[in-house]
C-alpha cells in the first residue's frame, strides 16, 4: 500500500506531511526490471529515483495546482536525466536515461554533478491551459549558495524552495527496493490567509522562526533506516510527542499516491504503423515478434503477425495526394 499523511502542528505556522510508496514504488521497479533491452536501473539510480518520486509527492500534495509537478536532476554525469512526474490526483511515474557507467556506492555528485554542470529542474504544467500559457519552471544549480556541491536531494529541493520559492522547508527522503518514502515539514507565512499562528509583526515572526527551527531540527533527526522501516504512527510519536499535532485523515487508494504511465498496449501498438507494414514484415520473420517498450517506464509490448495484420489492417489509408497547380 501507498500512502499519504499530512498533518500540522497546533498554534504554529508549520505543516508536515509524510509519504510512503510502496506498492506504487514496486510496481515502477518491476516494469523496468522486466524489460529485456535495459533492464533493472542500477542501485544508485534507483535510490535516487525513489527518494524523487516520494518527493515529487509532498511537493504535489502541498500546493493547490491542477496539473503536472514534474521534477528533473540533469547534469553531466553517466545519469544524463532522471525525472519523476506526479498528477494532481498523485498518480505518478518516474524514469531515469542512463549514458555511462554507474558505480555501485556512486553520490548524487558522482551521478550528475561532474565537473560542476548539474541541475534541478522544476516544472508545473496545467492540465487546462490558456491560450499561449507556458508551463512554470524553475531551474537551480546542485550547489549551495557559497557554490559548494549539494551531496543528496533533500538538501537540493530545501534549497530549491528556499532561493526559488522563498519556502523554509525540511526534507528527509530515502529509498530501497521496497519502500520510496519522506517527510517534508514546511514553515507557513505568517501574514495572509496560510497564517496559522493568527498574529503579525516582527517579533511574532521571529518566535515562529525560532519554532520552525526546532520542530525542523527534531525532523532531520529521522534516519535513513528509520524513515523505510517505522510505520507513520510511530515516527510522528518518537519525533513529536511533545507537540501538538493535528492529523488530516490519510490519502490512500484511488485518493492516495499511486502508479500510473499512460502507456498501453493499443497506444504503442500505433507505433508499429510508423514502421511500415514492409518493414514490421521483415522483422516478423526475421525474429518471429516485434518488442516494443514505453521510454517512460519500461514496459515492454510484444506483437506478432497477427497482432501486426491486426494493426495495419485498422490502420487509415493513407490518400495520395491531390494534383498540384502551377498557377
């Protein structure tokens, strides 16, 4: 099961939410591991990935947008790009292009930070876009503000959100082969509608920043080990049991994180009509089967000469063009 907990501490303009990928998590690494032409991504690869996608969820789920949050690394590593996509509804999907040799204990520097060229790209696309309206991107270097590399993805996104978004936020994220997790506690403004904390004035922001800064130093006191191990419940308790936290019911199933790749077996089979029926035919016989697997998640289709006769049959035909005038 995949989940989704958010919650918000009494009295105070902080947020925090909790996200655990599981099933949803498994089934994006299974599709890979299946596929006969790339296979499994390397462990480095998929820590990264994972810790992205639980990411990609709290920062999702913390705004009110309808549309596509999609989160990129880049740079100039053997990852040449690793990006996770998540839905409003936290459907989501994550992919990774591999170029070079991945080492088996490889740093979020070794992977895509080089010499120095490596990115953090975030993208918010509307599902309903205006005429001429532009996807909103943010593009930040994996370095700190004294050009000194970031060496994990927590620190990245906290310092993405605090120089693009002028956000105060701290992030604990990790991965494995069965679980995709992280915790995201953020400081609410303290003027305006988000104001929790219900007063105003320098002084008033000045204890919520020291409040901030001690419930996001009991957050980054949570383990790598303990985030993919201990059930929600309890990392809340042993991270806040003197505070008073208000619990929003969890997001779950259909409402809950979720996998999902637009991907099927009838959208890639168009694919085979860009090949030509002669050329589909020659590979038919020369393999028995045509392979042909989403670039996003990795599933592969397979087709034989029925399936091919099938699809070029449905086909529409294609109309020779019309006579040309000279005039």
């Amino acid at each position: 099961m995949s989940e989704l907990h958010k919650f918000i501490f009494e009295g105070l303009p902080v947020r925090g939410a909790i996200v655990r990928l599981e099933g949803a998590w498994q089934e994006m690494l299974a599709r890979r591991a299946a596929n006969s032409i790339s296979g499994a991504y390397p462990v480095p690869v998929r820590e990264l990935l994972g810790e992205m996608a639980a990411a990609g969820v709290l920062m999702q789920s913390s705004i009110k947008f309808n549309g596509a949050l999609v989160l990129q690394i880049f740079g100039d590593g053997p990852l040449r790009l690793a990006v996770a996509e998540v839905q409003s509804d936290l459907s989501l999907r994550a992919t990774a292009a591999i170029t070079g040799e991945v080492h088996e204990h490889a740093t979020l520097t070794a992977l895509v930070n080089v010499a120095g060229g490596g990115r953090c790209a975030i993208t918010l696309d509307p599902q309903d876009k205006f005429p001429g309206q532009q996807p909103y991107q943010g593009v930040v270097p994996l370095v700190d503000v004294h050009e000194r590399p970031l060496g994990s993805l927590s620190e990245v996104l906290a310092h993405y959100m605090r120089q693009s978004e002028q956000l105060e936020a701290t992030l604990v994220l990790a991965a494995n082969d069965q679980v995709a997790a992280g915790l995201l506690i953020q400081r609410m403004p303290v003027q305006g509608e988000a104001n929790l904390a219900g007063s105003s004035g320098e002084s008033a922001a000045h204890g919520d920043d020291e409040e901030y800064n001690r419930i996001a130093t009991l957050a980054a006191s949570l383990t790598r080990e303990e985030l993919l191990a201990l059930d929600v419940d309890t990392i809340l308790r042993r991270l806040f049991w003197e505070e008073q936290v208000a619990r929003f019911a969890p997001q779950t199933g259909t409402q809950g994180p979720r996998f999902a790749c637009s991907c099927s077996r009838e959208r890639v089979g168009r694919m085979l009509e860009t090949l030509g029926r002669e050329e589909a035919e020659s590979i038919l016989a020369e393999q028995g089967q045509i392979e042909v697997g989403c670039e996003y998640c990795g599933q592969q289709y397979r087709f034989d000469a029925v399936d091919a006769a099938q699809i070029f049959a449905a086909a529409p035909v294609q109309q020779p063009p019309g006579p040309v005038s000279l005039q």
